[in-house]
C-alpha cells in the first residue's frame, strides 16, 4: 500500500530539488536524498519501507536544524542540511510521517 505525500510535502521537496539543480546541496548529497525529493516533489506514492527510511532520517537529523544556514533568512540560507530536509520532506514530511503507524 502507497502514502500519499501531502501537497506541503510536495512543495517542500519541489523546493528541495530547485536547490539542488542551483548547486545548493552540497558534496556530501546523496542520490538517495535526490531521488526522494524527485519523488516526494512529484507527488508519486511513498511505500512501508520509504516511511520507514524518512521516519529515521527525521531522527536522525533534527539536530541539523540547529545549523546555520537552516533557517530563512539566516547566513548560508539554504545550507546543505536545510536543502536535504527538505528534500525529504521537510517539517512537512517530518509531521506527515510521524502520523503514519507502520505497525
């Protein structure tokens, strides 16, 4: 069974990927967190294990929202880490996720 991803999903990761193509990810970017903003951005179905898989990435990261260059208008806006949350998602993603049992 699919998930659906929100439309601030989307536009998260649609965001995301317009940084990316303007070279703002970074060289640590993966083609992982590429491929999740491609998908997420175009709206297409998120499986069990891709919940999964942005379920820990949001664990994982949310200490990167403490960086600079995390929030608008801060120096270095967007930083690699705030262009890779947001290819996964974002804060959006991060909610959207958290909602989702897998159980």
């Amino acid at each position: 069974m699919g998930h659906q991803p929100p439309k601030d999903v989307q536009e998260a990761a649609q965001r995301a990927v317009r940084w990316i193509e303007e070279g703002k990810a970074g060289k640590g970017f993966t083609d992982v967190g590429r491929h999740r903003a491609h998908q997420l951005g175009d709206g297409k179905e998120v499986s069990d294990g891709d919940v999964k898989k942005m379920q820990a990435y949001f664990a994982r990261h949310t200490v990167d929202k403490d960086a600079e260059g995390f929030t608008r208008g801060g120096d270095g806006y967007p930083s690699p880490g705030r262009v890779a949350w947001d290819a996964w998602g974002g804060d959006a993603g991060e909610r959207w996720v958290g909602t989702i049992d897998l159980d």
